[in-house]
C-alpha cells in the first residue's frame, strides 16, 4: 500500500473519528522502522499496563445490531452463503425495545451500526429505524454496510434525508468478474453508488462518509490500483481489506501477508461492542455468524445482566490472560492487528 493510499486514508479517518489517531499509529507501526518495535518486551510491557487500564473501566461504544439476515447477493468469500440460521428481518418493535434498552443503560454508547449476516437494505422497514435513532437518541452516529444492489433512487433520497455517519458499498471487485464474486449485477451496483453520491453532492451534505471497499482475493488481487484508481475520486476512501476466514470456517485463498503475527492479544471487541443478531441475541463478536456463543437475549433480560454475565466474563478474562481456546476464537484469524489496536481505541 503507498504512502498516497495511507495519508488518504488518514485523512478519512479523521473525518469519521474526529482523530488521526488510527492511522498514524497503523502508519508508525507498519511502514516506518518503528514497526521493529512491536511485540519486543518493551513494547508488550506497555501494551499489556495499556490493555490493564482500558479493560478495568471500560464500558461499550459501539452498538451493532443485525436488522436482516437476509441477503441478495451471494459472496464467495461471505460465510452468508453457508449459514444455517433462520432468515429473517428483524421487527421494527424488537428493534426499538432492544435500542431503548441498550442505549438507555450505556450512555458511553455513540456508534450504531445497522449490519449483520446479511444485507440491511432487504429491510423494508430500515428507514423507519434509523428515524427512530435519530429522533429519540440524535447523538449517535450511525453507519451502514451494503452491497448497494438495493439502493436504488428512492431509497437513496430517504436516506440522504437522515443522519448518517458513514455509508460502506461493499463493492468487492471489478466490472470483468463481479458477477462471478458477488452474483449480483454490476450495472445496477455502479448506478445506484453513482446517483447516491451525485445526490449527497447536490445536498451539499458532508455526511455520510461514503466508503467503498475491496476484499484483496485471488480472483481480484491485480485489479486493486484500478479499484482504487475508479472508485477514490467518487467517495470520501476506499479500503482494501484482507479477507478473513470467519474463525476457521470459509476457506479462502488469501493474498494478503497479515501484519503482526508475532503475537495474539485480547480482542478490544469483547470490551467495546454490544453485538446484537436479529433475534435479539447477545453474540460474542462480528465472527461469529452462526451466533453460536450467546449470553443472553436483550429482548428477555436487561442488558447489563447480560454484558456481566459469568460466562462473558470468563471470556474476557480468559482473553486477558492470552487464553483463546474457547469457540469462535479458537479458531479465528480476526486477531492479526490485536497488537494494535488497544493504543489506537483507548
Ligand atoms: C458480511 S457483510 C454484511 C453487510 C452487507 N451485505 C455488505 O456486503 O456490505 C459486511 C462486510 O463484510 C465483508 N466481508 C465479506 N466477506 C468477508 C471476509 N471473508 N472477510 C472480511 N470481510 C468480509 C463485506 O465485504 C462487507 O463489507
Ligand atoms: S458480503 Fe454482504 S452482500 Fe455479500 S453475501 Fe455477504 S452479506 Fe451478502
């Protein structure tokens, strides 16, 4: 990645966080000899006394809840096309109990993000929700993923209407083999990205951020310049991201070196986010699509009970202590920055 590509993305990331902050530590740590640094017994030294402290107060700033497990598109690298849980959209009433009751009890949360196993804009009903957040809790900023096949005009004018933080178009790949990479349908994708941008400029609206991103997979890994090269000028960045393997359980052949291999820390997730699927369960985290480790179901107990459940703790705790031999993350690959990011978040 040039240094080009890096300062844009640092300027993106000032613009979503209010702070630099992530990128320069990404840029320090991995394109300067500061990266020689990570993972030294000085470095874990302060690290660990970092991750001690963050961990002993913290409560969550991030809400995710899984509107729609149901997709359109069928991704070959997306665990959606092997997962086995109902299909379902996720009612407007569960919707606003689970908001109510999750943002009224963490008042530190200020990110929403509308996205799950599926595709959010299959939701009929989303508009109403994100109106429901803006008009009862106007602080938090929300952000969307989306493979933007649905996003046709009049959605497009309904959400330019709202307060967005961030919109993601999960674009994935190039005209030649988009088809064959996502199954949906390129002409249609590249209209509705288009007139959505086109319109956000015509509003003058700085928000939301608009994003596109590309999966680096062995179909796609010598059009990344082009993605960049036609896609940068249309939005506020473009990230190019390694693919994952959804903690061991979809095969892909990546072409991307993780960083930071040496060692596997603490997942900040498991402190940071309140992950909600679209039955009202509390997951453990973004890997695990099958919501096979639940803590409870916000729609049937207070959520604080929940995030301070035994069983939640215990994983924290066994996180802490560089145990990672429970479900999902015995098996997870999402760590490769956990040396990272507890200076980046904290
Ligand atoms: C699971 S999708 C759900 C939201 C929406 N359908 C979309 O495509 O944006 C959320 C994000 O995960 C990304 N994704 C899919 N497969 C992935 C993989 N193997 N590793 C990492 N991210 C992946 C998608 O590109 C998308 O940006
Ligand atoms: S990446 Fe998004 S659009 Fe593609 S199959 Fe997965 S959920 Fe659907």
């Amino acid at each position: 990645m040039g240094l080009r590509y890096l300062l844009k993305e640092t300027l993106y990331y000032k613009r979503l966080d209010g702070s630099p902050k992530r990128m320069i530590y990404k840029f320090l740590f991995s394109k300067t000899p500061l990266s020689r640094l990570v993972n030294t017994r000085a470095y874990n030294f302060f690290y660990k006394k970092n991750i001690d402290k963050f961990t002993k107060e913290h409560t969550p700033t991030i809400l995710q809840i899984e509107n729609s497990n149901v997709c359109n598109a069928r991704c070959i690298m997306c665990p959606h096309t092997k997962m086995k849980r109902k299909q379902r959209i996720m009612s407007f009433e569960n919707f606003k109990i689970i908001v109510d009751e999750v943002l009224s009890n963490y008042r530190s949360i200020k990110n929403l993000t509308i996205t799950g196993f599926g595709e959010a804009t299959v939701d009929r009903g989303m508009i109403d929700k994100i109106k429901y957040v803006n008009e009862m809790y106007p602080w938090i900023n929300i952000d969307l993923f989306t493979n933007g096949a649905l996003l046709g005009k009049e959605l497009a004018d309904e959400l330019l209407k709202r307060n967005l933080h961030k919109v993601n178009f999960s674009i994935n790949a190039m005209e030649k083999n988009y088809k064959k990479i996502t199954g949906l349908n390129y002409g249609l994708v590249r209209e509705n990205i288009l007139y959505f941008v086109k319109r956000k400029k015509e509003l003058k609206n700085k928000f939301p951020l608009v994003n596109f991103s590309l999966m680096v997979l062995k179909e796609n890994e010598k059009d990344v310049k082009d993605f960049i090269n036609l896609w940068e000028r249309h939005g506020d960045s473009v990230m190019i991201y390694r693919p994952l393997d959804w903690a061991g359980s979809k095969k892909i052949e990546s072409v991307e070196k993780p960083p930071f291999v040496k060692k596997r820390w603490s997942c900040i997730p498991l402190w940071q986010s309140v992950m909600v699927d679209v039955d009202g369960n509390i997951i453990m985290c973004c890997q695990d699509y099958e919501s096979k480790v639940k803590f409870g179901n916000v729609l049937e107990e207070p959520i604080k009970k929940i995030m301070n459940s035994k069983k939640f703790q215990e994983i924290r705790e066994k996180h802490k202590r560089g145990d990672f031999s429970m479900d999902i993350c015995r098996t997870c690959d999402n760590w490769i920055n956990s040396s990272l990011w507890w200076w980046v978040y904290n």
